[in-house]
C-alpha cells in the first residue's frame, strides 16, 4: 500500500513539474514580439463608419496617427476634440488620424462621432484582432507611424493638445 502511494505522489509531482517547466518555457522564449518602437506597424484592414475600407498599407508615404479608444473612456472624450482640431491643420501635410474603437456598437460609436464632430477616419475593430496585434492595453493607446511604415512612438493615456500637435509634427513626412 505504501508504495503505490508513493508511485502516485511521484506521478502528481512529475505532472507538476512538467506543467511548470511548459509555463516558464514560454513565458520566457516563446512570448510574442511586443509591438514597440522601431518595429514594423502589422498591416490591417477595417471599415470605417461611412463604409470606405481603410488598410495601414495603403497608408504608406503619409504619417498614420492610430488611437485606440473607447465611448465610455473619459480620457478618449478629452483628446478627441484635440485630435480633431490637429487633423485640420495636419490632413494636407500627410498625416492620417485612424481612430480604432475596440469592438463596441455601431450606433454607440456614431453617437460620439456626432457628439464630439470627428472630421477622421474611425473604424470598429468588432473582433479584437487589431487590439490584440498591438497588444494595446490601457485606452487610450496611440501608435505614432512613419510614412515608411515603422512605429516611431507607442503612448499611452490621456494626451494634451500640444503633445498631439507635437507627435504628428513627429510623423509627418519630410
């Protein structure tokens, strides 16, 4: 009887063991690359609210401002109306703002279109795909993209006027 406990014992241990050894395995050499300066932006492909297709590559040779927001977040409400603003004066310099909603509803998303008058481009990402491809984690997230294609800055949280005026004096091209 003894040893049978024992042969169990070092089973459930081996088992243990194991399973640790497959968590520490990939959390150190198979995680994947973090989207970060320097790196290339993934390409994607979304809607935006008027119906026209909108694809990061098709982008190219234009500085490409991408914010991931949400309605219910209060920093979102804060920047857009800067955004806004700076859009006006940098749309004919080469900078493109896409505003990227993380998945919520069509009408939600048109309702704070219209209540805060976006002259941009904004898209629904329904399925998370783009969220996760840049691994975007507060809202709001902004990626900074150079006309070559390549994220230049990654901030995160709410941004004044003067910061949003800076970064896309930042990507807007030579």
């Amino acid at each position: 009887m003894g040893r049978k406990r024992l042969v169990i014992r070092t089973g459930i241990l081996l088992v243990l063991m194991g399973t640790l050894a497959y968590t520490l395995y990939n959390a150190v050499f198979a995680s994947e690359e973090k989207i970060s300066e320097g790196s290339k932006a993934p390409n994607f492909a979304l809607q935006t609210m008027d119906g026209n297709e909108i694809e990061l590559d098709d982008l190219k040779g234009k500085g490409v401002f991408l914010n991931f927001w949400g309605t219910w977040c209060e920093p979102c409400k804060k920047e857009f109306p800067y955004m806004a603003n700076q859009y006006r004066e940098f749309k004919d310099q080469g900078v493109e703002v896409v505003a990227v909603n993380v998945g919520e509803s069509n009408l939600a998303v048109n309702n704070f279109r219209e209540s805060y008058e976006v002259n941009f481009p904004v898209v629904i990402d329904k399925d998370r795909q783009v969220l996760e491809a840049y691994d975007v984690n507060p809202l709001p997230t902004t990626f900074l993209i150079s006309p070559e294609g390549k994220v230049v800055k990654v901030v995160t949280g709410s941004m004044t006027e003067r910061m949003i005026y800076d970064y896309m004096n930042m990507i807007k091209p030579d």
